[in-house]
C-alpha cells in the first residue's frame, strides 16, 4: 500500500508551495480512529503505518462524540503506535438527542459546548503545526474537519487534503446549510483523495469538483494481518459453530449493508446447506431490526451475532469462515458504500466474497475474478 506516497506526489502537484524537495510531514485529523472500528479507521492506521519514518502525526479524540464515553482501549493501541498520535478529549462537539427549536436554547449549546469544543481542537492543531513542522493536513471527516484544514491555510499558508469515502458526500442531508459546506470545503481544498472510480464520479457529479484536483487511491490491505489460515477452534467454539459452514458479514449494522437480505435467504440457504450458520461481527443501530428478522424467520440457532471484536481478532473471524457476504445496496436517500474494504481483508484470508453492485463496490469485488457481485441491487 502506498497511500502516502500518492498523497505527498499529489501535494506537490495541488500546491506549488510545496517545493519538490521539501519533505512532506502532514498531520492526520481523523475523528473515526483505531481502536474504533470501520473501515475508515482501519484506511487511516495504515497511512499513518506505511507513512516514512517521521511523516505523519495523528490527532484523534480519546471520546467517541456518538455517546459520550471514552473510547476503550485507545491508551494501550497508542503505547503500541509505531506513530505518534496526540488525543484530546473531542475533535467535533458531542451528538446530542434531538435539535432544539429553540433558538436561546441553540446559541446556549453553541456557547457553553460547541465554542469550547472547536477552541481546544484548533490550539492542539496548532500546537502540533509548530511544534512538528506540519506542512500539510489530511483531513479524514468532511463535514466537521474540514473548517480545520481551512483555519490553517489561512493562519499558516499550508495545504490540505480531503479524504474523502463516498457516502458523506452521495448521503442527502437533512440540514441544508452543512449539505452547502460540503461543497464549499470540496472547492477549498488543495486536493482530494478518493477510494474509488464511484467516489470520483460523485465528487464531480454531485459536488463540481474538477477531476484534475482529484486523485484515486483505491483502499488496501495489511497482508501482514490478513493472511491465510486454518479455522481457529477458539472462534468456532466461542459461537457453537464446530462442523459448521460459516457464511461471515463484517461491518456496521446498516441498512445499506444488506444484512437482512441474508438473513431472510437463510431458509433458502439451509435448504440446500443444512450445516449453513451466518454469523455477524459488527454493531450499530439496525441490529435490532437484524434480530427481528431472524426471530421472524425462526433462524435463531442458525444466525448469530458477534457485536464489535477486537482488532486483533479480526483476522481470526474471516480465517474461520467458509463464505463472506455482504450485499450492499444503495438507500433511498443516497447512503452507499463507496469502495468496501471489507471484501479485499476477506479476499487476502483466501475467502471467496460475494457482493452488491452499489457504489463503489464493484472496484472491490471483480465480478467472476475475487468474488461474485449481486445482479440484483436492491433499495428498501
């Protein structure tokens, strides 16, 4: 994987400041950062490991915004970290339940926790500028990173680079004003990352972006982790899954997975493979409809679900399974996956995959080639 020296070559091409001798040191703004989960997490570590040697400085949160609490085990993967990495507390104001209409009741909230929020951001950003000679910043949220990137080209005159996945920008807003911020940082940028052919074309369809300020790179894999193995009795064991045939589906539990399209084919599936079980690794907030549906089919000793896993066991899960599966489709409101990463961990396993044709998915899995793509992308 040479995700970093895609982006330092485009750094120089985006922004004649950057001289063709000077050594790039960017910081890497990511508010979704290991030990958190996704794929954009696991995008991010790797730039930061494949970076040269005193290339990249990190700055994550040490609190995850959607809930409030700390993440856990952020302390010992960073004691790890063959990569500096600052943390503080937040890096986006925390998500609260509902919108007020009460305009006191907003300028309140923005005084007493937004203010205060982007103020100890933007002085550890800068802190981190001066202290390690930062040249460059790569920006991993877009919707509420990219005013950093903006407030340090206009306070130091660097650069910076969105890196950009696909479904923050084909995913419809419900606030107007942030779908126009999207945009308007889109075009401030020095230059864009994107996973993807698909993302790509939706930068320019849907955002304007000119294609020459973007440049691909599609998402890799760590094959030191993701390596062919054996099954592991332990994981077997751990989910009663000894003699059986492991269809496996990673990732977050939402809807544009297409999680429950497996589950309501299970009957039809143990029809013809009587040993079949499929087994879920992930969590989020569609897992109670998953669990509706496997009571529904009576698929209950058949359908398990493993929640979050370690990073370290991951690999381990797809090693154990005959099958992974995952049948993206797109949301009616434009939600998709924009590449699929998951499919390339599974592949580099020696797993065979099976996919959905939405989005950028079709890039990871090769119809007939890695894997089969669903001819049947479906919405609901």
């Amino acid at each position: 994987m040479c995700g970093v020296r895609g982006s330092k070559a485009y750094a120089r091409k985006a922004h004649p400041t950057v001289k063709q001798e000077s050594r790039v040191k960017f910081l890497l703004v990511a508010n979704i950062f290991p030990p958190l989960h996704g794929g954009s997490a696991i995008v991010y570590e790797n730039l930061a490991c494949f970076a040269p040697p005193d290339a990249v400085h990190v700055l994550a949160p040490w609190r995850n915004y959607m809930g409030g609490r700390e993440i856990a085990g952020w302390r010992d993967h960073d004691a790890q970290a063959a990569y500096p990495i600052s943390r503080i507390e937040l890096l986006r104001p925390p998500m609260s339940e509902g919108s007020s209409k009460s305009a006191i009741a907003a300028a309140y909230r923005a005084l007493t926790i937004d203010v205060p929020v982007y103020a100890q951001v933007l002085k550890e950003v800068c802190s981190i500028v001066r202290r390690e000679k930062v040249n460059l910043l790569c920006i991993g949220e877009l919707a509420s990173g990219s005013w950093i990137g903006v407030a340090c080209k206009r306070l130091f005159g660097i650069p910076y680079i969105n890196y950009i996945h696909g479904e923050e920008i084909t995913t419809e807003m419900p606030y107007r004003r942030f779908g126009q911020k999207r945009r308007e940082h889109l075009h401030q940028a020095d230059g864009i990352v994107a996973v993807s052919d698909f993302t790509t074309q939706a930068l320019q369809d849907l955002m304007g972006v000119p294609r020459d300020k973007i440049r691909v790179i599609h998402n890799g894999v760590n094959v030191e982790r993701f390596t062919p193995s054996d099954p592991h009795p332990d994981i077997l064991a751990r989910h009663g899954l000894s003699g059986r045939k492991v269809i496996l589906s990673v990732g977050r539990q939402v809807p544009r997975k297409g999680f429950d399209h497996v589950i309501d084919a299970m009957p039809a599936i143990l029809a013809e493979c009587p040993e079949a079980h499929y087994l879920v690794v992930g969590d989020g907030d569609y897992r109670s409809e998953l669990e509706r549906r496997v009571t529904a089919n009576g698929l209950e000793g058949q359908v398990s679900f493993a929640g979050s896993v370690s990073l370290a066991d991951l690999p381990r899960y797809y090693q154990s399974c005959d099958l992974f599966v995952m049948p993206n489709r797109e949301m009616p409101d434009g939600d998709t996956e924009g590449f699929g990463l998951v499919f390339l961990e599974a592949n580099a396993c020696r797993k065979a995959v099976i996919g959905g044709r939405a989005g950028g998915a079709v890039e990871a899995v090769r119809d007939g080639q890695n894997g089969l793509a669903l001819h049947d992308a479906v919405q609901s």
